[in-house]
C-alpha cells in the first residue's frame, strides 16, 4: 500500500499520511508540494473521494535541499518564484476548507485541532515556535516520538511532541505504527529497525 502511494505523493511518510487518513486515523491531513507535483495528488483524491483545498499563497523554503524544513517565507498564489503549496486533504471538505482558513490566519491552534495533535503539544507548540526558534525537536528518549530520522523517511508523528514522553504522542505513534503494519508489513519492518521500535513496548 505505501509503495503505491509513495510515487503519487514523493514519499514514504507522505504516503503513510494518505493511509492514515483513509483509515480514519486522521481527519485532515496538510502536505506541501510543487505546482508541477498536484495533478497526480488532485487525480488519486478525485479517484479515492477526498476533497482538496490547497492554499491561497506559496512558500519559499529557505532550506530548499532539505526533505523537511520549517523555515520559509509566503508568497502570493500567483508569484511567478517557485514556491510550495500547502493542501489540505479530508473526507469533509468543511474541515479541510478550515484547515487552510487556520494556517492563513496563522491560528496554530485551531490549525493543530483540526490535524488532530494533542492538545498539550499544540501548546507546546504555540508557545515555543516562532521565526528564530523553528525546530522543536527535543533530545530523544522514546522511539516513538522519534522526529531524528525524518530527512530519512522514517517518522510516524507529523507534530512536535511536547516531550519525547508525551503519553498522548506515543499513543498517536502506535496507533498509526498499528495501520501501516495491516497495510504494508514491509514498511512497517523497515520502521521497527530504522526507528529501532523493537526497543520500545506497544
């Protein structure tokens, strides 16, 4: 299933997004891609019945070689730079139409809510994150909440965890884990020894 889905979306973390969401793990899912990259995403949520917002602006990664980057600035829909478009992916358009409203107004909050992170990381994240201070990975401990490996293709949380104990994140972590072990046993190896899983108690 996620090696179905990775050439469609670009990756294998992407690629396990889309399946959480089409087993209702997930009720909204926000992934950034090139102009050139949506008429493939556009034709599988034609096909699989999942509405599309995508942003009203662009972003200009200032870490353009890096797989995930948190620093960047918006640029008009319409800028002739290449820039990423967010969208927004659910089987409620209402709720993915919110999404984008969230992200444009910069309601981080709301914005977390509706992705489904737990409440404590969102505050976590409201209070920490700002444009000096873009990272919040914290110094691991627990497998699960795990972020290190991301620009590696192996994560299972799209949030910052508050801690690398947060029960609520580790809970997240297994439950997806448990998904893409029904859906994919060859992903959810690569995972159990990339992430060093087999470490950790489910």
């Amino acid at each position: 299933m996620i090696s179905q889905l990775t050439p469609i979306f670009g990756s294998k973390t992407k690629a396990q997004e889309i399946l959480f969401l089409l087993n209702d793990a997930k009720e909204v899912v926000r992934q950034g891609f090139y102009e050139a990259e949506l008429p493939k995403v556009e034709l599988f949520c034609k096909d699989n019945h999942l509405f599309l917002i995508k942003s009203k602006f662009k972003v200009l990664l200032e870490d353009k070689d890096k797989v995930f980057s948190n620093k960047g600035i918006r640029i008009d829909e319409n800028d002739p730079r290449s820039g990423m478009f967010f969208i927004y992916l659910s089987k409620d358009e209402q709720k993915a139409l919110f999404a984008s409203y969230a992200e444009l107004t910069n309601n981080h909050s709301e914005l977390g809510r509706l992705l489904g992170y737990p409440a404590c990381c969102i505050e976590f994240f409201c209070q920490m994150f700002n444009e000096n201070n873009t990272n919040l990975e914290l110094p691991l401990t627990n497998p699960w909440t795990n972020l290190s490996l991301r620009e590696k293709d192996a994560v299972l949380l799209s949030h910052f965890p508050c801690s690398s104990e947060c029960g609520e994140s580790i809970n997240l972590a297994q439950k997806y884990f448990d998904i893409i072990r029904k859906a994919d046993a060859e992903r959810a190896k690569e995972l159990v020894i990339s992430m060093n899983l087999s470490t950790a108690t489910q």
